[in-house]
C-alpha cells in the first residue's frame, strides 16, 4: 500500500520496517455521492495518494521527502533509432475510466499495458510508463528513468526470458507466463530484447531523485 499511495516502487520508499512488505491487508474505503464525479478527473497518481490519509490515521504513517543521489538506468534510444509502432492520441481531458453501465467495445479499448516477467504487452502507452514498468519489474535491480525524448504513445510487445521469478503466476489465461521459457527466439536478457525489439537501450547513471522516507509506521489499529 505504501508504495501505490506514493506511486513509488521499493528503491525510492526508504526506511519502512520489514513488515510492511509481508504483512497484507483488506482495505474498503468509499467515496462520498457528492465527490464521486470529482474522481473521474483525477489522475492515477491523484487518485493513490488518497490512501495517505488513510495510512496516517489507521498506522500512524509519517513520513517526509528527501532528494538522494541513487543508481538508476536511463531508458534512451539505441543508435538505429527506435522501433516503434504509433499508438493512439491522448483524448482530451485525459484517459476515462471504465463505465460499467456503458462497456466499450474491447477492439476499441486502448491505453493499457500488461505486465509480467518476460513480456510487456503495451497499447497506446508513452515512453514514461514503460519505465515506470520496468522499475516496478525490478528486472535489472534498479529504478529505470525514461530519458528517450520520444513523446506521443506506442504499441508494442516486449520480450526476454525471465529468470527467478519473485512469484509464480497462479492464474495466466492470456499465456503471458511462456514469456519465461526458454527457447531460441526470446533473448536471454532485458537490455538484449530492448535494443532488438524496440531500439531502445539502457544506460547506468547516477540521479538525483525524490524518494519517501518512513519516518513512522505501525501495524493498523483495530476497526
């Protein structure tokens, strides 16, 4: 939870005790009739940071902003330039979330990217969350920064052999999990499969950049 109430993945969370990334919780929260329109305005970042009042009045969360200087890889564009396909325009007034009352048509549907070890399947999504992917893969052990200059949204699909996997996939009706086997046409590494699917490539560096440090936190108080 503290890491989608900040929008941050675990390098850029500093100081949170062990339980709090093995304990799990329930969480049932609702929003008033007069503020539910306001939701559809927000943003996905907007909307997590929500759960900051809630994590300061049930665990007694407190915390404060800090710039450090942390090992991160630049997402750039490999020499050859990119090999991207261009996906759908951002609509104006941002991306609409999903009307129950009013389904869309799944050939219509767009801005959207599924993840998991060994393969990332995008539609219409920028260069920013496909570092904001990786990062939270945690496939190359360090925050990865988009740094392509490349703006707009694109389609594609990425693909590498994944090794020691944090978790097994339970439940893959879209056979995403093949991604992880072995065979001749998946490239053994993630930097490999970037630079000859998408011509891209990742660069280390060392960044200033904001992270969360944990200053306090409990186990939540009892309902």
């Amino acid at each position: 939870m503290l890491e989608t109430a900040f929008s941050v993945d675990d390098q850029h969370l500093i100081g949170a005790p062990s339980w709090t990334s093995v304990n799990r919780y329930d969480l049932e929260a609702k929003v008033a009739p007069e503020d539910a329109p306001k939701m559809d305005k927000l943003k996905g970042g907007e909307r997590n940071a929500m759960l900051i009042p809630v994590l300061a009045e049930r665990f007694n969360l407190k915390y404060h902003h800090e710039t450090r200087e942390l090992p991160i890889y630049a997402l750039v564009v490999a020499k050859g330039g990119p090999r991207l396909t261009k996906g759908e325009p951002d609509t104006p007034g941002g991306p609409k979330y999903p009307d129950p009352d009013h389904p869309l048509d799944p050939s219509k549907e767009h801005f959207k990217v599924m993840t998991v070890p060994g393969r990332i399947e995008a539609d219409s999504i920028s260069m920013n969350i496909l570092a904001d992917q990786l990062t939270r893969l945690n496939a190359v052990g360090r925050a990865v920064i988009d740094k392509t200059g490349i703006a707009g949204n694109y389609n594609f699909t990425l693909r590498w052999t994944a090794d020691n996997l944090p978790f097994p996939i339970l439940h893959d009706p879209d056979g995403l999990s093949a991604a992880t086997a072995k065979d001749d046409n998946t490239p053994s590494s993630l930097i490999t499969a970037l630079q000859e699917q998408l011509g891209l490539k990742l660069v280390p560096r060392k960044e200033h950049v904001d992270v969360i440090v944990i200053d306090h936190i409990d186990p939540p108080s009892p309902n």
